[in-house]
C-alpha cells in the first residue's frame, strides 16, 4: 500500500492563527475564554482547545466579562459592534482575507451595487459578509438560484464569492448570472489556501486508487474537497482515522489523502500512522 498526501493540505494560514491566538490567551488572559461559536470546523481540535479552557458560547448575547476569540469566519457587524462595547477582552481572529471580503462589500454597497454572494446563505461567513452591505444581499448556492434572481434588468451588480467556494462552482454561476447581467462586476475572493488545496487535490485525486479527505462534517471547505475527489476516484470523507473501514483499502492500492482547512496536523499524522499499521494486514 503506498500512501500519498496532497501538495497542499490540512490547516490553512488564517485557522492556525486563530488557534495559536485561542492558545495564547488561554494561558495569558483573563478567564474564561469563550469563542463564539466553533472557533474552527473540526469538533476534535475543538475538543482539544476546550481541554486548555477555551469554552464554545452558542451565543454572545448574554456574555459580560472575560475574553472572547471571534472565529476566522468572522460576525455580523452588529455583533462585533456589541462585543467590543463590554467589558470584555476581544481577541479578532477574523482571518484577513474574510475581512477583505467583509470591507469589499461595505464599500461596493455603498458605491449603490446590488450584491450577489455565491455560498451557502447559513454559513457563519456569509451571514457576517451579508451584514456589511446597506442593502439588500442575494446569496445564491445553485445555477437554480440563479434563475430565481429577480434583480431588475439592468441592475448594478457585483458578485462576491464565500472565501471557500469551489472555483469550478463559482465560474460556472458567473458565468450564468453575466448571461442575466451583462455589466455585472467580478469580484473572486475565493482565498489561495482554498484554491490551492481544490488544486492539489483534485491532481491527487487522478493519480490514485481511493482518496481519503480528512475534515468536519461541518467544514464547507472540506465538503468541497469531498465533491472535487469523488467527481475524479472513489472518495471517503473522514474526521479521523476511527472512521476508515478496513473495506476500503487493499494492499496493492496508493491511498490519496487530503484535508481541509481546518484539519490539524495531527489529526493527518494519526490517520497515515494507521493506514501504515494496517497496510501488512490489508487484503
Ligand atoms: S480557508 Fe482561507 S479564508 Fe478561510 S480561514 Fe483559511 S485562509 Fe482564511
């Protein structure tokens, strides 16, 4: 059995500072620290800040004192606006691309555009980036969606995407709504570590028996790694290596493996320590 992981793969700029802040003001800041909401998509390194006292709060509504780490996904504007009015220590973990997205498009509504996300309209990222805008925000997931747009022909349009879109998905709904809106401004800021990764992956993907993508089951990004591999080779979507079923490989097979961004190192390392004990074993 050969095993062979992905170019790019596992956690991503924006989701290691955010754990390393997480970390940080566990052992220097006032207690206790609370996140809001998962500080990242991946319920064991959850489990694991938890374990250094970095609480999950579902809500910040009723928070009055301690520290709090924003997620690199960012809040609505409100929220943010109210956190930083208590007496609370706030850590902005937001990454930074998130935040170029959240600062595009404040000022493209501002400037009168109607906007357009392509993303998923539930996800945290999305619901901060509609906040920013002074209108009216479209969020649109399938070519479905966008037949429904109802925007008026002729319409000042621009069109942003969630940072972790697929770039196959994106071009494909731009290119529909430029058929609807033919002056309609591009904006991809779908983020390199998200590119990078769809890239590494989907060239894995061609080059093996059986690809394993390792992630949450709540990582958008990972889901999208999902749909990347499984379009190329037979694919498995695992958040650790208890749920590989021996089944699933044989010993002559190269075993893919690529993981999201919010997929730590260790979690990668467990699974090929276990694909490598059990390849004498395998059928
Ligand atoms: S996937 Fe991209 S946008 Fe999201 S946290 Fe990582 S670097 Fe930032």
């Amino acid at each position: 059995m050969k095993i062979k992981i992905a170019g790019k793969a596992g956690f991503c700029y924006g989701v290691r500072k955010a754990v390393e802040l997480a970390e940080k003001a566990a052992g220097e800041n006032k207690k206790p620290i609370y996140t809001a909401g998962p500080l990242i998509h991946n319920q064991q390194e959850v489990r694991r800040l938890s374990g250094l006292g970095v609480k999950v709060l579902s809500s910040v509504e009723n928070i009055g004192s301690g520290t709090i780490v924003i997620r690199t996904h960012g809040l609505p504007k409100k929220t943010m606006l109210k956190l930083r009015r208590k007496a609370l220590t706030v850590i902005d973990a937001t990454c930074p691309f998130v935040k170029r997205v959240q600062h595009l498009v404040e000022k493209l509504s501002k400037d009168g555009y109607n906007i357009i996300v392509i993303g998923e309209k539930n996800h945290p990222e999305v619901v901060g980036l509609v906040s920013y805008s002074s209108k009216p925000v479209v969020v649109v997931n399938t070519e479905e969606g966008v037949k429904r747009l109802a925007l008026p022909p002729g319409a000042s349009v621009a069109i942003v995407s969630q940072t972790t879109q697929s770039s196959e998905k994106f071009n494909k709904l731009v290119s529909l709504i430029r058929k609807k809106y033919r002056t309609a401004k591009i904006y991809n800021t779908i983020c390199n570590a998200s590119n990078e990764r769809q890239k590494a992956a989907a060239s894995l993907a061609g080059k093996v028996d059986v690809m394993l993508v390792i992630g949450g089951k709540n990582s958008g990004n990972t889901a999208r790694l999902n749909d990347i591999c499984r379009k190329r080779v037979k694919t498995y979507h695992i958040e650790s290596a208890r749920d590989i079923k021996e089944s699933w490989v044989e010993k002559n097979m190269t075993i893919g493996i690529t993981a999201g961004a919010s997929t730590p190192e260790w979690i990668i390392n467990e699974v090929v320590a276990y694909l490598s004990r059990n390849a004498l074993s395998a059928k």
